[in-house]
C-alpha cells in the first residue's frame, strides 16, 4: 500500500493505546494522538474494515498534551510506551474510560472507573523493574517498533527502573543474544536472563553492577551461568524467592498495592476454604493463608514448574497452605476440588475462558475476586460469570504500567 496521510479530527480512546477517527465513514485507529485534537496522519496498515494510522503533525493540540520525556517515544520509534504525550492525569482518564467501555460493551455493565496512582512512580518514570530488551544481528540492545520486527536501540529507557538502568545493559554488544531481560528486585538482587540465536553462543559482557546471569532455554527454563538466578522480593513482613524470569509484578508498588486490595474484596475468615488459581509464587495465598490460619485451607494453582517451586519455599511458613502444579482447566477435576468458600484468580492477559469460568462457578464460593491484566478478556469473563449468578459488586483499577496503555484490575464477583 502507498503510505497516505490524511488529517483528522480524533475522538474517543480506543483499548491498545490508540485513539479513534472517522475518514470518508472508514474508522481510522490513531497513534501519538489524543481525542479532541487535529492531526495529520500517516496511514501505516489498511484492512478491509478500518485503517491504522499514526500522528505525525499536531494541527489543533489537546490542553493533555505534553512533549514525550523519551527521545525514542513518537511515530515509527519505540514501540514500548502508549502515552508519553499526555500527562499522567489524562493517561489514567483515558484507561478509566477505556475500561467503563470494555465493561459497558463486553459485559454490559455501566460503571464509573478510576484508575489510581500505585506508589513508587510520581512522574510515570523510573518504575520498570523488568525489562526485555531485543538484540540487533550485530549485538545492540532495544525495543520493537509498534507492530514490527524492527529493533530500536536505546541507549536508556526512562520507564526502567534505576536499579536496572545501573547494570549498564545498553551500553554494551551483546553478540549472539537474540534478547535480554534485567531485573532488579526490591530485596536488593539483580539477573540478567540471555535468550540466545539459533545455534549461537552468547558473549556476555561484564556489567557496571552485580548481576546473576542466566541462559534462556525457552519454555520458562533458564540455566544459570553466572550465581543462583534467585531474586527475594520483599511485601510488608514477608520475602518471597523468585527463580530467573519467573513472574512478579513490574511496578515496584503493584505488588503490595494488589495484595491490599485482593484481601480486601476477598475477606478471608479464620477457618475458610481458599482457592488461589493461577497463584504465581504464591503472593495472594500466603495472605490468604495468614488470615484464614491453621484452621483453615489455602489450595494454589500453577501450572510453571519454577513458580510452583517458589511457591512451595515462599509457604513453607504456613502448613495451611498448598501449591499444586497444573493447568486449571483440569486440575481442579484431577485434585477434586468441588466446593470453596472464596476463590482469588490471576490469569494470564487472554482472561479465563467460559470453561474456567463454568467451574468456577461450579465451586459456589461466596465471593471470587478477578485480578486483571486486560480489560477486554475481564470484561468478557464476567458476563460469563453473570450467566453463572455472579454479579460484579466492586472494582478498582491500578496504574501499574505508566506511560503504556496497560492497567490493573482487581474485581470483586459475589453470588446473586
């Protein structure tokens, strides 16, 4: 397709970071816009049902926009960051409206969202505690452009955190990596986790910081070639071990922040019967199991081998809690789990699915809490939890990811 350029007046947010626009009755996605505003567009992918376009000249500007802090951020650079052009108030209306949208018409559900600050983040910088980058042929570290193949590179990322940015990463060749992720962790750790090419050794340069270095071998395994690999993440009283790349929040205060509001909708009685489905290492059933005490039972669910044995270890404390491994589509049937008082869910951003939700709903626990990384597939999920006589009582929504069109939710279903 020849590149286009057409000017536009933008309306409303879309989910994915893009605003909406209208041309000769085609829907026009819009990046690097904000709504209200008059741009000039470059059109970047044409469909039979609508255009992709990105803003490349500010005709008439939003009171919202602001210059992007990031020399990578704008039209054709990085791809990572959504929103670096407006300010962090206007990021967080436009996910709160993103949100009511998704609820409103995946799940009919009208309500007012706000989406809160997290701390450990005041100007939407600096909070990135894991960070991927992608390797050239040649060795130099950055990140994907929107929607292509084609690497960026960076000499600093803005949205890592410092103690990410102190290794140096960016400032060294990288020969025979196709990716690199560090991380640093809030007990003071460090990794750096290679992924290398086909049939290549890599060639790990020394760091400016202490790091683990460990060699991905695909499919969630990583081998250690330089110390443990084992990172301790501190929330409140309690450390928690985390293998290699293994999952944990990113934001350094999402962590906390979620397991506050997780207990919060769930309130765990002394005695109860807990699920924790999709548990991680274990962040929301060691506070499910604190509460619910030797009296009662915490049954967690996970189906990567490393984040069950993290799990295991991050528990040990507290015999009221279990971690199995397995996919919950059958490992409730293969442990025989029929029945809970309240059951906490995490899933990965493609949501639940009618059958997970259909068992779930099989449990009868009075209360389910939704943690959600994706608006579209929570709101789906609950208009299946609705069929099942589950109604959405309370939600909150999290700024975890600033600069990015990605936000937190936590929601609360209780039985009609």
């Amino acid at each position: 397709m020849e590149q286009a350029s057409l000017e536009l007046t933008v309306g409303p947010v879309a989910h994915g970071g893009w605003c909406v626009a209208r041309h000769e009755g085609r829907v026009v996605f819009v990046r690097h816009a904000l709504p209200g505003e008059r741009v000039i567009a470059d059109v970047t992918e044409e469909t039979s049902r609508f255009l992709r376009a990105d803003a490349v000249e500010i005709l008439e500007a939003s009171p919202d926009r602001v210059v992007p802090p990031c020399p990578y951020a704008g039209p054709g650079r990085c791809g990572g960051c959504d929103w670096q052009h407006a300010t962090l108030e206007a990021q967080r209306r436009l996910k709160a409206q993103v949100v009511a949208e998704q609820l409103r018409r995946l799940a009919g559900i009208e309500r007012e969202v706000v989406v809160e600050e997290v701390p450990g983040a005041k100007d939407g910088l600096g909070w990135r505690t894991r960070v991927q980058f992608a390797a050239t042929p040649t060795g130099e570290l950055g990140f994907r452009r929107h929607r292509s193949h084609d690497i960026e590179v960076v000499d600093a990322c803005l949205i890592a955190h410092p103690e990410v940015e102190a290794a140096g990463a960016e400032d060294h060749l990288w020969p025979g990596a196709a990716g690199v992720e560090v991380i640093a962790s809030s007990g003071g750790d460090r990794a750096v986790v290679v992924a290398p090419r086909a049939r290549r050794s890599v060639t790990v340069p020394d760091l400016e910081a202490p790091a683990s270095v460990l060699l991905d071998q695909g499919k969630g395994r990583t081998v250690p070639r330089r110390g443990s690999g084992v990172l301790h993440e501190q929330v409140g009283d309690r450390e928690f071990r985390v293998a290699g790349s293994g999952f944990w929040q990113v934001h350094p205060g999402a962590a906390e922040t979620l397991l506050d509001a997780v207990l919060a909708y769930a309130a765990p009685e002394p005695g109860e019967w807990a699920l924790d489905l999709y548990c991680g290492v274990g962040l929301f059933a060691a506070g499910l199991a604190e509460v619910v005490g030797p009296e009662g039972a915490v049954f967690g669910l996970e189906s990567e081998a490393a984040a069950v044995r993290d799990a295991r270890a991050n528990l040990r404390d507290l015999p009221q809690a279990r971690v199995e491994r397995g996919r919950v589509e059958e490992a409730l049937d293969r442990f025989q789990i029929e029945r809970a008082d309240l059951v906490v869910v995490d899933p990965p951003r493609s949501g639940l699915g009618r059958d997970v939700v259909d068992r779930i709903v099989s449990l009868d626990a009075l209360r389910v809490v939704y943690v959600s990384c994706d608006p579209a597939t929570l709101a789906r999920d609950l208009a299946w939890f609705r069929d099942g006589g589950y109604a959405l009582s309370d939600l909150r929504a999290f700024d975890a990811f600033p600069m990015t069109h990605h936000v937190e939710c936590v929601a609360l279903l209780v039985k009609e």
